[in-house]
C-alpha cells in the first residue's frame, strides 16, 4: 500500500502544471507531504528498524497499534513504546524538513 501512495504521489508532482483560464493546478500539498513522510520513514528505517516497521504498519496498512504488535511479533507494550518513538521522531524531522524549505 505504501508503494502504491508514494508511486501515486511521485506521478503526480511529475505531472506537467496545467493552466486553464488563469489557474494554474499543481500537486497537491497532501501529495508533498507524503513523499516527505516516505523520504523520512526510509530515514527512520535506517536509525531505528524497529520504530519504523510499526508506522508503516499503521500508517499504510491501517492497522491498530495491537494488530500492529501481533503481525510484527512485539508485545502490546513495545508497539506501543516503538510507535510513540516513531511518531516522535517523525514529527521532529518533518517540522526540520519544513524548516528548510
């Protein structure tokens, strides 16, 4: 699922900018921010495997956090502990990322 967003994502900033009548379409800013959360998950998923496999599972395949501990072999507490890092660390370099530009 997450392939399929990202790819969907990546076609669409791609896609040349239409001009009908004066206004001008882009991609959108869910689109961007996406393709910054994937360019950042594949950041976490370098730094701490562990905390990313929960937000992928969460995120892209809509599971909740005791589905996520169950597919992935983590107690319920350490889903938990793995998936509060992660949101953490995601928001830090998101809001970094915003920064830049």
């Amino acid at each position: 699922m997450r392939r399929i967003l990202i790819e969907s994502a990546r076609r669409k900033q791609l896609a040349p900018r239409v001009n009908l009548e004066g206004l001008q379409l882009a991609a959108s800013s869910v689109d961007e921010r996406l393709l910054e959360l994937h360019d950042a998950l594949d950041r976490l998923a370098v730094e701490e495997p562990v905390a990313a496999r929960p937000v992928e599972s969460r995120v892209f395949a809509g599971l909740s956090v005791e589905e996520t501990a169950s597919a992935l072999g983590l107690s319920r507490a350490a889903a938990y502990r793995e998936w509060a890092f992660a949101r953490a660390w995601l928001a830090t370099a998101l809001s970094e990322n915003q920064k830049q530009i």
